[in-house]
C-alpha cells in the first residue's frame, strides 16, 4: 500500500511538470501559427480600386463566411480587410464631400444650408464593413461564453472527482461498487476530454487540479491498481502510436516542402497526445521526449523556411529596388525623335519584363511602397510619350496643310507654262520649303509626296526641253573663257608688260562672257583666280597688300558676276579669325600698359606696346575693309 502511494505521488509530480511542458507548447504553436497567416495575407493596394470593386470584395468575405461557415481564420481575414479598407473610405467620403460643399458654394455663394448624403456604393461598404465587425465580435463574444461554459462544466467535472474520491474512502469495497465507481470514473475522464477550452489563467490550475484527483484515485483504489497500470500501458501504447504519426510526418519532409496542412496535422495529433492519460512512469517522459524531438523538427523546419523565405523576399525587393532605380531616369526623358523613343521604349519594356519576372513577394510594407512607385513611374514614362505623339500626330496635321499648300502651288506654276527664272527660282523655293517641312501622318506620306514631286519633275521636263539651245551657247562660253585663260597665263609670264590696265581689260572681257556648263563652272573657275593670281604677282610695281587687294577684288567680282562664292567664305572665316585675334591682343596689349610703372625702363616698354597696338590697328582696319568688300558681295 505504501509503495502504490509513493508511486502516486511520484506520478502526480511527474504529470504536473508534463502538462506545464505541454501548456507552453501550445501557446508556441498558436503563436507560431498566427504569424505564418500573416506572413501570406496578400499585397493589395486598396486605393487604386473603385467603389464598386471594394463593395465586391467586402460582399465576397462575407459570401465565404456564410457558406463555409463562422471560422477564426476566415473572421480575421475579412476584419483585416475591413480594417485597410477604412482609410480609403474615409479619404472617399472627405473628398465626395468636399466636392459637393465645393458645388455648393458654387451655387448659392455660401455654406448655409448645406447637407450631404454619401452615395449609395459608400454606405453599403459602411455597411458591409460594420457587419464584418459584428459578426467578428458576435464570435469571440460566443467563444467567451463558451469558455465561462466549459470553466463551469469542469469545476463540476473535478467536484463530483472529488465526490467520488470521498465516496471511495467512506464505502465498502464490493465488486459491484468498485464497477459503477469505476464507470463513473471513466464517464468524468470522457466528459472531461468532451469539454471545450477555458481562459487561459485557469487552465493550468484545472490541469493540475484534475492530473492530481486522477492520481488520488488510483492511488487509493488498490483494487484497481493493476488496472490502472493496464490502462497506462495502454495509454504507452496511443502515444507510441502518436510519435509515429509525427514521426512519419517528419519524414515526409524528405520528399516535399513544409505546408500548413503539415502543420495542422501535427497540432491534431498533439491534441490527441495531450488528452491521453499517463503512462507507466518509467516511460512517461521517453514518450514525450519522443513525441517532443519530432514536433520540434517539423517546427524548426517550418522556422527554416520562414528564414528562408524572409531572406528571399528580401533578395526580391534588393532585385526589384535595382530595376525601380534604373527606370526613375526614364520619367524625365525626352526628345523629338520617334526612333529614339521606340528605342527608350524599348529599355523600359525590357525593365518591365525583368519585374514581372520576379514572382516572389516582398516584405509586405516595403514592397507595397516599391510596387506602387515602380507602376507610378511606368505611368509617367507612358504618359509622357502618348504626350509626344499626341503632338507629333498634330504637327504632321499642320505639315500635311502646309505641303497640300505647295502642292497647289507648283501645279499653278506649272499651269502657267511659263519657265522663266523666276518661275524656277519660284520651284526651287518650294522644293526648300518641302524639306524644312516634317513629316505628315503616314497614310497620307506616298500620295503627297508623289503629287508635289510629279508637278516639280514636270516644270523641270518643260524647261529642259527649252533649254538644249541654251547648253549650246554655253558650251560656247566656256571655250571663250578657256582661250581667255589661256592669254593671261601668257601674259603673266611676261613680267615686263604686267599692268592693273591690262588686267582690268581681263576683268572686263570675262564678265562679257556668259555662263558655262555647270560641270565645268568650277574648274573653269578655279583655274581663272589662279591665272589672275599669277598675273598680279607678275606686277612688280604693286605691294604685297595691293596684291591682295586685286586678288580679293578679282574673287569678288566672279560672285557678283554669278560664280561659286565657296572660296570667298572660307577667305571670310579666315579673315574673321584674323580680326579676332588681333582684336585680343590690342586688348591685352591696352590692358599690360596699365601696369607699367613710372620709369625710365616702363617707358620704354610702354613705347614698344603702343608701336604693336598702333601697328595692329592699321592691320586691323586693312582686315576689316577687306571683309566689308566680301560681305557685301556674298
């Protein structure tokens, strides 16, 4: 009797730390299972939808809530939701309502008198969404009540345990007694496991209460002592079973990924452990070591995964941040080129793809901002090339007005049948006009163009055929202004008849002349400035600057007498730069003299600079005729 005692007590002790063990466990678990539901709640960006889309989604949560039933998980969910939606609505209802106080004033100048009603879509979210919150609060209100419930029904549960542990120490002891006190026994144990949860701060108290009156019970009932270890055995056996079935779970690890069905399965056959009662005490702690080391590894799994996952999303908006940062440029890009925004298109689409290509989530509150900047910039990028074309499609309008314009009148010119000069100066102002105007929309590109250019060919085809007698003159012309050439060439080689005279009289012979082949206009050019050049340098009586001048004279004269004016604008380049830097150094000149000092080798110094700036001032005005002289004929 003693010893089932001492193995009571022992039992009891061993039982109560169990229960601790299991008690804080199962707040763990809870726990763990809380922030996995909240590490999945999507990523949505409420603002962007409408009034219609939200009463969708609000009618949706509560469509599942009837049909799959009131369910903490589903509750929470759709709370959740209603909780995100009330800062969209409140900004909805503040800006619906200062427009119509806007709209108001407007009418009746003042704010007297105003009311406003939402509209029907805002007060049924309104109403939606205090509809969520009571049925949320109607639940965990019937869950208290539930728990007072259960609190109530086991405090009776351990009363009448306790009953009948007095009843076992006042009765005589009979096989009929012992089997409906025993019936009894197990009806508590049955009702006792039936009994739902109760608050938290009373359920180890009751547990401890309960495991303690169980031991009494076997303790003081030595009849039943070897059934009571019958029973434990058996007990040994369930929860041997039960660390396979999590063992078993465990295992399945190998070959699949860790779920939440892996999850609940495991906290199933915890809560079957847990309503189990003691084994042999020998075996009471292997077991829940046992059953322990296998929970904790599917738990140790999970958190691996949330580490790894918590390390991808992060990997994710690293990724995502790089590619939102490369495309920020693109917002204030632009140009007047429809080949280079395709190209920058291009670019951004490419960016886009690379985004849409990531398909792991982000860190919830970041990666929302993220996201919502990136599209933000996308739009902007979008809206300012549909801003380019939509001006470029109205240019190409006024273009196509503009070249319809041109259109008309080359066909008026050509109408006339006249091929003067200045009815081809005329066309070939229009043909300059065409290209300095852009282009026009696309499907009217061919047809005004080919109407513009069969005009011009047309006037050019008409004059053509007047002008074959024309080239023969020219043909003329230039043997004249060969054989011209040709003399001063001999002239200049006789250094002793070389005049101004005579070179005038050149002059005056070859603007006598008329035009020549247009193929042979430059060569023939060329080759008469060199011959005149030649010529002037064989008049010995001239300085080296009234040599120029005659050259510079001679050049000018071919402009004015229709001839290329290319050499006189690189003579005029090159004199300007000449003037410049003259210019620069009388500048600098004018400025050292200021410094001088008052002395006899300052003074000297001062004499020299003023020679160079006098000198230079001479060269200058000689450069600036010069470049008058061409100026004017070009």
């Amino acid at each position: 009797m003693a010893q089932e005692q001492q193995e009571g007590v022992e039992s009891n002790a061993q039982e109560d730390l169990t229960q601790k063990t299991i008690d804080t466990l199962e707040i763990d678990l809870n726990n763990e299972l809380t922030e996995e539901l909240e590490e999945e709640a999507p990523d949505v960006d409420y603002s962007q939808l409408s009034k219609e889309q939200l009463v969708n989604l609000l009618e949706n949560e509560l469509s599942l809530i009837n049909s799959e039933g009131v369910k903490p998980t589903l509750l929470k969910k759709a709370e959740a939701l209603a909780r995100e939606i009330r800062p969209v609505l409140d900004h909805i209802k503040q800006t619906d309502r200062e427009a119509a106080l806007k709209a108001f004033v407007a009418d009746s100048g003042s704010e007297d008198g105003f009311e406003f009603k939402y509209d029907a879509e805002t007060q049924k979210i309104d109403a939606l969404s205090r509809e969520i919150r009571g049925l949320k609060n109607t639940y965990y209100q019937s869950v208290e009540k539930e728990k007072e419930k259960n609190f109530t029904v086991k405090t009776s549960l351990l009363q009448r345990l306790r009953t009948l542990l007095e009843d076992e120490g006042t009765r005589e002891t009979d096989a009929s007694g012992m089997k409906t006190s025993w019936e009894e026994f197990k009806k508590i144990q049955e009702e006792w496991k039936s009994a739902g949860n109760i608050a938290s701060p009373h359920n180890g108290t009751l547990w401890a209460t309960y495991n303690a009156l169980i031991d009494r019970y076997f303790s003081n009932r030595n009849i039943y002592f070897e059934l009571k270890e019958l029973d434990r055995r058996r007990n040994a056996d369930l929860k041997a079973e039960l660390c396979e079935k999590v063992e078993e779970l465990v295992k399945s690890l190998e070959s699949r990924p860790m779920t939440r069905e892996i999850l609940a399965e495991a906290n199933h056959v915890f809560e079957e452990y847990k309503h189990l009662g003691p084994a042999p005490k020998e075996e009471q702690e292997k077991l829940w070591q046992r059953f322990k080391v296998a929970l904790d590894h599917l738990y140790d799994a999970q958190r691996g995964q949330f580490a790894e996952q918590k390390k991808s999303m992060q990997e994710n908006y690293d990724q995502k941040l790089k590619i939102y940062e490369a495309i920020v440029p693109f917002t204030t890009y632009n140009s007047g080129s429809i080949k280079e925004w395709n190209a920058k298109t291009k670019e951004v689409m490419a960016f886009q793809d690379q985004w849409v290509a990531l398909k792991g989530i982000m860190p919830r509150e970041e990666g929302k901002e993220l996201s919502k900047k990136f599209w933000a910039t996308l739009k902007t990028f979008f809206h300012n090339k549909g801003e380019f074309f939509r001006q470029l499609e109205s240019k190409r309008e006024q273009n196509l007005e503009l070249k319809n314009q041109l259109c008309s009148d080359a066909e008026a010119i050509l109408a006339t049948g006249e091929d003067n000069a200045s009815n081809t100066q005329k066309i070939i102002e229009l043909q300059k006009k065409w290209k300095a105007i852009g282009q026009v929309p696309e499907k009217y590109k061919d047809t005004i163009y080919d109407r513009f250019k069969k005009a011009c060919d047309s006037y050019f085809d008409q004059k053509r055929a007047k002008n074959k007698e024309v080239e023969a003159e020219f043909e003329e012309n230039l043997k004249r202004k060969i054989d011209l050439i040709e003399r001063i060439e001999i002239a200049a080689a006789n250094k002793d008849e070389s005049s101004l005279d005579l070179l005038s009289a050149f002059k005056s012979e070859w603007s006598s002349i008329g035009f020549v082949p247009k193929k042979d206009m430059q060569a023939t050019q060329k080759r008469y400035i060199a011959a005149v050049n030649t010529y002037v340098s064989a008049i010995g009586k001239l300085s080296s600057k009234e040599k120029e001048q005659a050259v510079l004279e001679s050049e000018v004269e071919l402009v004015r007498d229709g001839e290329s004016s290319r050499g006189l604008f690189r003579k005029e380049n090159d004199i300007k730069r000449r003037v410049s830097q003259l210019e620069n150094d009388i500048s600098l000149w004018q400025n050292n003299i200021e410094f001088f000092a008052k002395s006899k080798t300052s003074d000297r110094l001062k004499a020299e600079f003023e020679r160079k700036i006098s000198s230079a001032q001479a060269q200058l005005e000689e450069l600036k005729h010069q470049l008058s002289i061409i100026q004017e004929a070009i």
